[in-house]
C-alpha cells in the first residue's frame, strides 16, 4: 500500500505510514491523541484530519514551533499552544460541570510541563486552576493558596530540582496528587532523574509518579479519576 492510499478496517483508518485507532474514545474515553515528535508536517496533517472529521477535534502534543509553523495552512483554525507545546483543532465536548483540577507548578521553569497538562485537561473538557511558582524554597506561597488548593478534585504537582514539592502538598491536602518530575535543574538533578527518584520515594501517602516531563500522562491520569468518581456519584 502507497502512503497516498488510506484503508480501514473495524476500529482502524490504515493510512499506510500509520494506524489510526479510531475506536479508541468508546473504549478510553477519549480520541487518540498525535504525538508530534519525529513526524513530518503532513503526517500529522493528514492523521488529524482524519482524526478531526471523526471527533470534531483533536489533540496535537510534542509539537515545534517550526512543525505549527507548517501546519497553519494545511490545519485552518487551529490554535497553537507555544508554551505547552500542543496544538489543538476543533471545539472539544463540554463536560458537565465538577471538581476542578488543581496544577500545581513549583517555578517558572516548569510551566512547559504544566502547561502540556493544562492544555490536554481542557481539551479533554476539563476545568483547571493554575498555581504557579509556588515550589518550597517559598513555602509561604503555597500555604497562601492551600485552601483554594483543597477545594480542587485532584491535583498535578509539577516539579525539577529535587522534586520536593509533591510530598509537602500530599502532606497537607486529603486529594489525589499526581506527581510530575521535569528535567529543570542543574548538573545534578541529572535532566529529571533526581526530581524522580525523590517523588517516587516521597514519605506522604498516596503520592502517584508519571515520567519525566510527561505532562500528557499526568492529565490523563487526573481525567481518569475524575471520570471514575462522576461515574460513582451517579
């Protein structure tokens, strides 16, 4: 099959350089979402098209200004996110409404990460609350927020340095908290590796690790439990 070909099967559109899995919202709960890295420009053109003639959105992350650059006239009115990195086409559904989800983000630095989460959570319908540079070497900051803070359903902590900002927030909050280490820091921290370890070593109950700057995953994880908890409260 030719890369101009497109061919489908039950639950997949074949486009030959890749396999859209167009079932994946009734199993998931959402549309599969485009990773941009390492993609060309009319590879991720032509999958989200196909992906947004189906959903009436989609969701591109990992994206370059230069890969934006090219699809602005092959994607009419999509908005690019440069922070975050994502790019988004379409209107998503609107959720009915709950908790919000709280972002925590501990220094500017982080806010690529945060923001990748924040721009996934409200593609995906979501409500969020950002909280930034409140990271520990200023603990003050964070406790003038912590009640707004504990009236959120679930809550993502983004962090580099030594990635101890989840564990003081877990420590304060009877909330699900999501941990995110990103690469910030210097020689030491080891492009994440140091953020990670103390996460996943954190002495507060009920703290939850993604990878290292995945941002993506922590959204998906707090829509998850969100999804679940509306699914309870019925």
């Amino acid at each position: 099959m030719s890369n101009g070909e497109e061919a489908t099967q039950e639950g997949v559109v074949n486009l030959g350089f890749a396999r859209i899995d167009s079932a994946r919202r009734g199993r998931c709960g959402h549309p599969e979402v485009i990773f941009g890295e390492g993609k060309t420009v009319e590879e991720i053109a032509r999958i989200a098209r196909v992906i947004h003639d189906k959903e009436g959105y989609v969701l591109v992350t990992r994206l370059s200004s230069q890969q934006a650059a090219g699809l602005e006239p092959l994607l009419t009115g999509a908005v690019y996110h440069a922070r975050a990195r994502c790019l988004l086409l379409g209107m998503p559904p609107q959720k009915k409404p709950s908790l919000p989800i709280g972002l925590l983000c501990a220094g500017t630095s982080d806010l690529p990460v945060a923001e990748e989460a924040a721009v996934t959570l409200e593609a995906f319908g979501r409500h969020v609350v950002r909280y930034h540079d409140i990271g520990v070497a200023g603990l003050h900051r964070l406790l003038g927020e912590i009640e707004s803070i504990r009236a959120c359903g679930v809550l993502i902590v983004v962090a580099g340095m030594e990635g101890a900002l989840p564990s003081v927030v877990a420590g304060l909050v009877d909330l699900p908290v999501i941990a995110v280490p990103t690469s910030v820091g210097y020689g030491a921290s080891f492009g994440g590796l140091a953020a990670l370890l103390g996460m996943l070593n954190s002495c507060a109950n009920g703290v939850s690790v993604t990878n290292i700057d995945n941002g993506f995953g922590a959204a998906c994880a707090a829509d998850a439990i969100l999804r679940v908890a509306e699914r309870v409260s019925q």
